[in-house]
C-alpha cells in the first residue's frame, strides 16, 4: 500500500506519466487487473489441451502399430503445435510468480504497471491461442492407409543355382512383345525364390514400374485378390471392401491404366481371369507385365504366357555339392544315414528340390 502512495507521489517521474496513460484506457487496465484469473484460465485450458493431445496420440498410435496406418500431416501439425505451445505456457508460468507479487490493491494496481501490462497482454493473447487451438483439435480420422511405394523389396535368402535362370527370364521379360511369363515346377524348386529375385531387381534398375506381389494359393477367390490389388494401389478402407468384385475392378482397372505395371502372383494353381481383377492386360501398347508361379505348365497355357519358363530340380551333383554346404561337414557325418537317404529322395524327385535343403539341414541339427 505504502509502496503504491509512493509511486503515486512522484508526479515528475517519466514512468508515472506514463502508467498513468496505460491506467486511462479499460482495455489497458484488465490485462493487470484480470492476470490472476487469466493466469488460472491460462493453466486450465492448457491442460485440457495437453489432455486432448494425448487422447489423440492414443489413437494415433493404435492406427500406426495395430492397423499399420499412416497419420495424416493435418494432425501431425496439430500435435507440434500443442507441443511448441507446451514450452510457450510454460515459459510464462515460470515468471508469473514474480509478475503476481507485482501487483496491490487487491490485483487493481502494480508497482510496476508497465511491466505488469505487457505480462498480463502476453497471458491474454496466450489463452487465446491455446482456445482456438483446442477448437481445432477435433479429428474425425487421424490415419489412412497410403499406397506401397513403387517396389516393396521381399525378404531373400543367398540363392544358389537360379542365377543363370534368372538371367533369362529377366531378358524375356524386358522384350516389349512379352506381357506374360510362366514360371512352372514342382513344389520347392524355387519358382517363389525366382520371383523375389525378380521383384527385388526392380529396386536395382531404373524404370517407372509399379511393382505389385500378391500370393495366389489353391483356395483363393476373386474378391480375396482384388482386395489385395487394392491395398496396394490405395483402396483400403471398409467401404471399398463391401463393393462388389464389379465395381471394384472398375476401381483397379481406372489407376493400373494410368501407369505401367508389374503384377508377380505366387502360387497359382488354375486360370486367374485378369480381366475380372481389373487388370489391364499386359502387352506392348502398354509396357505392363504379369509373371507367375504355378505347377502346371498347363496353368500357363490358360494363362495365355508369352513365355513358359521350367523351373527344374538341381541335378544330383549340383544338389549333393549344395546340400553338404548347407548342411555342413560335421552334421553331414552326424549319422551315417544322412548322404544315403538324401540321395534316395533327391533321385525319387528327379533332382532335389531346394526346399528338402532345409528340411535336412534341419534334421541334421537334431
């Protein structure tokens, strides 16, 4: 009290005329007047904020990991706004201990006006950021599914003895009169592995491809494909799903037309009829491609392929020679019964498929 009379004494003082101005003007004196009930509203508000924030990286979160969806910038935004606004407010509530004991007369007056003035101006303006930032945290949808990039590359072990294959098959697809490609044998020769190699490749040249792996299996159906396609081209959602196999290969058909495609389906085991998928079929006018797997050479056939490729079992020599690296020296000799009964079942294939390596490398380390 004793300090206000003070001030209010010193009429020669620069700073009293001055105070004396900003006390004139109503709009002036709430920002001194109102700090204490600011300050609260200020801490309030901030804190439905920072509830709202984490409310809405929960959900962020789940979409991310569970439904492997990504956020959309629009949110993202949001969030490191209320985080840049978190080290704002607190800035503020650090000082504001020491702006608060500035003030007398019940809150009416300060001891130092000006500087009360422009802290409680600060709060003010600061609340209502935080408020209109609150209103602009209402997300209906806080992640969408996005297309795969252009080439996803597949998992691949060391491969041994495809490299010559793969060298041909890869010169037969890049002639512009060849859309379809078969690759055919039986199960565990490598056709998958094949297929990797190729897809992978498309990482290594430089092309405009969308390179698209879906697995086929015996028991598949139109709509389980389409849906896949869908995926990967950026129709993901519920509602796309519920359309019928129609409409949505009007859908795949509308975006594959646009670019050039590669579609690889592993594991075929009867004619997929393109043209009911939606997609276009492949050729010269269009430079897209389709390769598949698939056991029957007569599935290639009915797949009208360009070019049937066999995938064949490795001769007994190149199989023994792999097998004893995979293998090894020392479980090779764990049993007696090993070289012999690997060599029954390689002569029972016709060669030994590459999948039998693993299985007897498996069952050498028992």
């Amino acid at each position: 009290m004793g300090n206000c009379i003070s001030i209010a004494c010193q009429t020669s003082s620069p700073d009293f005329v001055l105070s004396h101005c900003f006390k004139c003007t109503s709009k002036h004196t709430k920002y001194v007047s109102e700090l204490g009930g600011t300050l609260d509203a200020l801490k309030t508000a901030f804190e439905e904020l920072t509830d709202a924030k984490n409310d809405l990286m929960r959900r962020v979160n789940i979409d991310e990991q569970q439904q492997r969806l990504k956020r959309l910038d629009k949110v993202q935004r949001w969030i490191s706004r209320v985080e840049a606004m978190e080290a704002e407010v607190n800035e503020l509530m650090l000082t504001s201990t020491q702006e608060v004991n500035k003030l007398c007369l019940w809150g009416c007056c300060s001891r130092n006006y000006i500087s009360s003035y422009k802290f409680g101006k600060k709060v003010s303006d600061k609340l209502a950021e935080v408020t209109d930032l609150q209103s602009k945290g209402v997300f209906d949808v806080v992640a969408e599914r996005v297309p795969e990039g252009p080439v996803i590359e597949m998992p691949l072990e060391p491969t041994v003895c495809l490299e010559t294959l793969f060298d041909k098959v890869w010169r037969d697809l890049n002639h512009e009169n060849v859309g379809i490609v078969g690759l055919y044998g039986m199960g565990g020769v490598g056709k998958t592995t094949l297929l990797k190699m190729i897809n992978n490749n498309f990482l290594e040249t430089p092309n405009d491809y969308k390179v698209i792996w879906v697995v086929v299996s015996k028991d598949h159906t139109l709509e389980n494909i389409q849906n896949v396609l869908g995926e990967k081209i950026g129709y993901s959602d519920d509602a796309w799903k519920r359309r019928d196999s129609h409409q949505k290969a009007a859908d795949i058909f509308g975006v594959l037309k646009r670019r050039r495609f590669v579609l690889l389906l592993d594991d075929v085991w009867e004619r997929v009829d393109l043209t009911k998928l939606g997609v276009p079929l492949p050729g010269k006018l269009n430079g897209s491609k389709v390769v598949f797997t698939t056991r029957s050479k007569d599935v290639c056939s009915r797949m009208e392929a360009n070019i049937k490729v066999q995938v064949n079992c490795l001769e007994w020599e190149s199989s023994r020679a792999l097998f004893q690296e995979k293998v090894g020296e020392e479980a090779l000799n764990a049993h007696p019964d090993i070289p012999s009964l690997a060599e029954i079942v390689a002569k029972e294939c016709g060669g030994l498929p590459l999948a039998l390596i693993t299985i007897g490398r498996a069952m050498a380390c028992k």
